[in-house]
C-alpha cells in the first residue's frame, strides 16, 4: 500500500511540474517583446548624462560586437542602442545625445551602464541622467553604484501627447 502511494504522489507532483513547465510559455508571445506602434516624439528632445566619474572601459566586459560605442558607456532608450560619441568621457562633463533619439507616447525607459575607473574601486559613484524638451527638464534622475562597482540602471518615463499650443512656444 505504501508502495503505491509512493507511485501515486510521485507522479502527482512530477506530472504536475512537468505539465507546468511544459504549458507557462505557452501563452507567452513568441521571440523578443516588441512595443506596440507608437507615436514617435519629435520634439527638441535631449538626453544628458553627467557622470560622478570619469568613464574607462570595464575591464572584465566580454566584448561581443564591435558597436561605435564610447567605452565603458552604454545607453539604451526602449531596447535600442543610442550612438554617444567615442571621445574621453570625463567626470563632471555633461553628454549630450540627440541623434538617433525617439522618444514615443506613452511609457519610455533609459537603460543606462558605465565602468567607473579601477583606482576608484573605493568610492562610491554616479550618473545624472536628464531628459530635456526644449530646455525644460522632463526627467531628472540619478543612478548610483556603490565602491567601485558598474553603475547602472533604469530611468522609467512617460509621455503625453503633445497639446496644439505646446508647439507655439
């Protein structure tokens, strides 16, 4: 009789781990997430990151492609990689990106990650990260990374639809 009921509950929770396993993705979109057609922004949008720190290339990064990326810096708006210019990014200076920058309606998230330098491992560093409309601040938000370790984050945002009158100005 033990035996038995052994048989039977092994196959109860197995059976049931296996049928849920097999059936959770099924209601889930096939490949990668894709954002609803939206209404792209095309305002006088500028993103601004100031780092706490001089930004140096992560020296444990796994380079898999080799993207025109500053090194060490990499910002994302909704998935797509924003172009940020390869040049000496030192502490204090502000970056600014407006090419390839496309904002839509509704929800909008930066993705933002960089490599503090080595000799700084014992401090503790940051990156402001602010959204303009024609030099009015959208989004004003900084990430912080403790002792040394990358500094990155998420800034999670949301836009209107512009008004008529807004236009004007």
């Amino acid at each position: 009789m033990r035996f038995l009921l052994i048989i039977f509950v092994w196959i109860f929770f197995v059976g049931g781990l296996w049928a849920y396993t097999a059936n959770r993705d099924a209601s889930l979109p096939a490949g990668p997430a894709q954002v609803a057609d939206r209404e792209v922004l095309t305002g006088a949008y500028v993103l601004e990151i100031t780092p706490s720190f001089s930004i140096e290339k992560d020296p444990f990064a796994l380079a898999l492609d080799d993207a025109p990326q500053a090194p060490g810096l990499e910002v994302r708006l909704n998935g797509q990689a924003l172009t940020v210019d390869p040049g000496k990014i030192l502490r204090g200076k502000v970056i600014r990106i407006t090419e390839g920058f496309a904002p839509t309606v509704g929800f909008n998230e930066f993705y933002v990650q960089a490599s503090p330098p080595m000799s700084e491992i014992h401090l503790d560093h940051g990156l402001r990260v602010r959204l303009l409309d024609r030099g009015a601040p959208v989004v004003d938000h900084t990430i912080w990374g403790s002792r040394g370790a990358v500094v990155a984050g998420t800034v999670n945002f949301t836009l209107a639809t512009p008004k008529e009158d807004d236009h004007d100005h």
